[in-house]
C-alpha cells in the first residue's frame, strides 16, 4: 500500500512540473532548470511512442562488434531499401560499455573502413579497383 501511494505521488509530481514546462514553452520562456529533465524525458517518451519508421530509400552500413547481438542486421533490413551492409570491426562491444567505441582500437576500425567507404561512394571506380585488389 505505501509503494502505491509512493507511486501515486511521484506520479502526479511528474505531470506537475511536465505542465509547468509546457507553461513556460507556451511562453516563450525557458523551461525552469529544475523540471528539465521530467519535461524532456515525458516529451521522449510520447515522440517515442508515437514515431512509426517509413523505409529508407537509400543504402546503409552497420558497423558491428562480434557477440552483443544475435541478429547482424539489427532488424534494419525491413527499414531499407537499398543495400544493407554489415562491417565487423574488432572488440567487444560489452552491454553498458557502448562508450568504448569512442576510443583507441574502435576508432581506428571505423575511421579506416568509414574512409574507404565514403571514398566509394564518391567515385564508383574506386571501389570496383579497390575491390578487385
């Protein structure tokens, strides 16, 4: 019974400052420091809910460390159209630790096949020679 009533408060203190934050945009105004995170977490969480993703008519490149997923293609092959590719670069890509790939090793791996690619698809005659080779 306390967690519910708990619940219930913390609940109705959420919608509170949400409908404070709507005040100052309807305002004009900048939404108070305090209720900046509730009003930018429930606005998320409606955009969220209410998104549907349309196809992409382009191609797109996944680049993917070995292990965290059981599907490569992260269940983008329904969302586009054109080319799906998957490129592994080396590590592991450990649950909590996506910052990793923002540093050393991964770095390296992404840049260089990132160049490559961007290269290709500037020139389609690069990336048949480079193909070839």
């Amino acid at each position: 019974m306390r967690q519910k009533i708990v619940n219930q408060w913390i609940a109705r203190t959420m919608t509170l400052q949400y409908r404070v934050g709507e005040w100052s945009r309807d305002r004009g105004r900048p939404v108070p420091a305090a209720i900046r995170r509730v009003y930018f977490l429930v606005n998320h969480a409606e955009a969220e809910r209410k998104y549907r993703p349309g196809v992409y008519p382009g191609s797109m490149v996944i680049f993917e460390t070995q292990g965290l997923f059981h599907d490569p293609n992260l269940g983008w092959e329904r969302l586009v159209a054109g080319n799906l590719e998957v490129h592994a670069i080396p590590g592991e890509h450990r649950p909590g630790g996506h910052r990793d790939l923002l540093k050393g090793d991964f770095v390296r791996a992404v840049s260089s096949e990132l160049t490559r690619l961007l290269a290709a698809a500037a020139d389609p005659r690069r990336a048949v020679s480079q193909a070839s080779h």
